[in-house]
C-alpha cells in the first residue's frame, strides 16, 4: 500500500504539461476544481470524464501510476459511497431484501465519487507529476507575492509547502523500510482486531518520527551551511516566463469550463 501512493513525486518529461509554466499550472488546477464542482449533470460529469483522460494522456504519465496514486483512499471512497447510498431519500425506492435505498442515492454516489476521483487525479496527481518541487516552490511564491505587502512571509509559506510535498515520499520509503524491519522481527499487521492493529502500529511511529525529525534538522544544517537566508535577495537560475503554449492551456481550460457550464444548461439529463 506504501508503493501505490505517488503524490509528491516528479516524473520528467516533456509533454505538453511539462512545458507549462508552472504559475500557468496552478491557476489552470484551480480552474479545473471549479469546473469539477460546476458539473452537476451526467453530460457534465461525461465531458469531466473525456477532458480528464484527455489530459492525463497528453501528460506522458502512464494510467497505471496515477491511478496508483488513487488506491490508497480506496477506503474514504468506499466511505462516501455508503453514506451517500443509504442516507440519501428520493423518490424511486429500490428494496433490497430488507433494505430500502434510492435510485437517487446511488446516483448522488456515483456523481460523489467520480468528483473525489478527478479532484485527486487533476490536482495532487498531474500537478506534481509534472513539476518539480523547485519550479512549484517559485510559482507558489510569484503568485502570492502581492501579499508582502500585508508583510506575509509568502517565500517561507511556499517553502515549506514544498518541502512537505518533497518528503511525502521519503517519508513513506521510510516507513515501508521500518515495517519490513518490524515484520523480520515478527510483527504482525495484517492480522487480528483493529485495535490490535492499531497497537501493532505503535512501534512503526516512534521510530518514523525520530526519523522524521532527524531529516528535518539535517536539511536545516544543509541550508545554514549553504548560507541559505530566506527569500531577501535570492536569485533564480531559472526565470519563470510565459510562452505560446501557457495562453493556448488557459483558452483549452475557458473552452471546457464553458463546455461544463453549456452542458449542464441544455443536457442535464440528471442533476445533483
């Protein structure tokens, strides 16, 4: 389960969404979570669908590894589905032995969990897949470089979003190496109760922290030593810049949300 979670991590390429700028990258995923909340009908949530696959295809990013990403919340999907299933009242009933469920629920489940599913796969998944955390660094610090003016400190704000992005997964190396470690000496996780489970834990935790605090204080003793002062007069061996294929991304993004939106309008077929 640790190998399947891949948020965090940057595969190089040079796909059409590698070459984005990745200040262009931030205001065009948060363009798509909007659309992914305006659709709220089967033709909407199709054209979700298509421009999703669309977008992960262009992105040089095998399916295997982003839905990868996605299998580790399994379980909070299969959650919001049940709650949506048997908590939500219409007006076609379907009797399941001695049950009583809508029609509309699972269609309400289904709309949830085709959202759930997009938000992860266009956000967390194709962002950074494509971004290296030193680009995404800059980027987050550019656009929110009007809020110095407030004396934000958006320069630490951007750094450190990143610097926990960028330990997500030597974070999770570490605990699948310290569960071998703990398996080798016979522990057992996989097996008995849940608290069992939840106690058989405790010894993967300790020494995650310990391990997680040593990493920090190394990479600040790296940074002191390098003379690493901040965001008061750094410079950038790359210049972010917007090109041709930046401004053809935003009118692609302004086309599909007005897509979403022309959709909902005239095929709503179903709405939630």
């Amino acid at each position: 389960m640790m190998r399947d979670i891949t948020l965090g991590q940057f595969f190089p390429g040079n796909s059409p969404l590698h070459r984005l700028d990745p200040r262009m990258k931030i205001i065009l995923t948060v363009a798509y979570i909007v659309a992914v909340f305006l659709a709220d009908s089967v033709g909407g949530y199709a054209l979700l669908i298509l421009f999703t696959a669309f977008l992960v295809s262009i992105s040089g990013i095998k399916v295997s590894v982003v839905l990868r990403g996605v299998r580790p919340l399994i379980y909070v999907i299969a959650f919001t589905s049940i709650v949506n299933i048997f908590f939500t009242v219409g007006d076609t009933p379907l009797h399941l032995w001695k049950i009583t469920i809508y029609l509309e629920g699972i269609v309400t489940a289904a709309f949830r969990v085709e959202r759930i599913w997009k938000l992860l796969i266009g956000t967390s998944g194709l962002l950074t897949h494509t971004t290296t955390p030193i680009a995404l660094t800059d980027a987050i610090e550019r656009l929110l470089s009007p809020l110095r003016v407030i004396h934000v400190p958006v320069h630490e704000f951007a750094m450190m979003m990143t610097i926990a992005l960028r330990f997500i997964p030597t974070l999770l190396k570490e605990t699948d190496k310290i569960m071998s470690a703990q398996k080798a000496r016979g522990a057992d996780f996989s097996t008995g109760k849940l608290i069992d489970r939840a106690k058989a834990l405790i010894p993967i935790l300790i020494p995650l922290i310990i391990s997680a605090f040593r990493s920090a204080d190394e990479l600040a003793t790296a940074m002191e030593c390098r003379c690493y002062r901040g965001g008061n007069g750094r410079t950038r061996m790359t210049c972010l810049k917007l090109s041709a294929i930046d401004f053809v991304g935003l009118f692609v993004m302004a086309a599909f949300i007005v897509g979403v939106l022309a959709v909902n309008v005239h095929l709503p077929v179903y709405t939630v």
